[in-house]
C-alpha cells in the first residue's frame, strides 16, 4: 500500500529491519524526494538509511504509434533544446551530451531523426496508441546512506545519486524520444 503517514512508515521500517523485502508507493516529484518526505514523517535517519534499497521514480507517458509516427530529421535548435533539458540542473555538458547523441543516434547522412505523432485509422487519429514507462532509480550506496543520516535536503540527494550515475525522469524520457518511442510534449508533461 501507501506510506502516506508516520505510523505506516514506522510498519514499514520495522519490517524491513527485521528482514523482510518491503514494497510500497508514495505521491512524490522524484526519488530523492520519497527519502526526504519519509524522513519529514519522522522516521529515524539511521534504522532508514539502513533499511532502504531504493527508490523507484516512475510515469507514464503515450507511446507514440507505431504504424502512423512520422519520422523528420531533428534541427539544430530541437537537439540544443533537449539536450539543455537533458543537463538543466546536472553538472553534465550539453555539448558532451550532444556528441554522445550523434554516436548512438545519427543515421547515414549524420543527422538524428526523431519521430512525430501523425494520426491514423489504428490510433484512433491521435497519433499515440499505448503508455510507456519512464523511469528513475535511486539506488542506496554508502555515500547516500550519510546524505539521509545527515538529513540532506532533495538537491544535496540528486546531486549525489547523479554523481554515481542516476538517470532521471526527464533524462530517461529524452533517451526514449530519441529512440523513436515518444516525443517531447509526451515527456514535458510527465516530467514538470
């Protein structure tokens, strides 16, 4: 169920310290911000940086469809714009950022294609048939487990969980709009 409360995060807690594998959901904008919301409902710093795994942060977004997406080639102004929204508040470099891009992604002629919502019989006209799953996971390594013992804030969190390689929604978003699943307004919306 939901941890929603401080009686239900103390279950929680207790059950995972005692050995059991626990899973449950929250209302929350990012990973980061479940660990700092579980420490607001007063959970203790060390049973739960001892407790916690992980966090998984999650949304769906429309898929576009596949029998009707049209396929363009992206412009200059298009790959700078996601490639800002990429790197907005990591320490990663857009330039970097692009030229990995180009690695993966660019066809014969060296641009990337990206993929439009059209519209067809099978989508209804819409132009998107289906949900994907957009994700991010925070994982519980040692130097997380100080930030939640020294009650870290949800920026002093990111910043390191992104430093060990976290991915986050908006990037994982960007990555699969660039694989030709979903495009960008599919993943503003989810990811602001």
């Amino acid at each position: 169920g939901e941890t929603r409360d401080q009686e239900t995060a103390r279950t929680v807690i207790e059950a995972s310290l005692t050995g059991h594998l626990v899973f449950s959901t929250m209302h929350t904008n990012s990973a980061a911000e479940s660990v700092v919301r579980l420490l607001d409902l007063g959970l203790d710093p060390f049973n739960f940086g001892d407790a916690l795994l992980g966090v998984v942060g999650q949304r769906l977004a429309r898929r576009l469809c596949t029998a009707c997406r049209q396929p363009s080639a992206v412009s200059q102004a298009e790959l700078a714009m996601l490639a800002y929204e990429y790197c907005e508040e990591t320490p990663l470099k857009a330039e970097e950022v692009l030229a990995g891009w180009r690695r993966l992604h660019a066809g014969a002629g060296g641009s990337i294609t990206l993929h439009k919502a059209q519209g067809c019989e099978e989508c209804n006209g819409s132009g998107y048939k289906g949900r994907l799953g957009v994700h991010e996971l925070l994982i519980n390594t040692s130097a997380i487990k100080r930030k939640i013992m020294a009650r870290a804030n949800v920026t002093e969190l990111m910043d390191q969980a992104m430093s060990e390689g976290m991915t986050t929604l908006r990037q994982d978003g960007i990555a699969k709009i660039l694989q030709g699943y979903t495009d960008w307004e599919q993943i503003r919306a989810i990811s602001i």
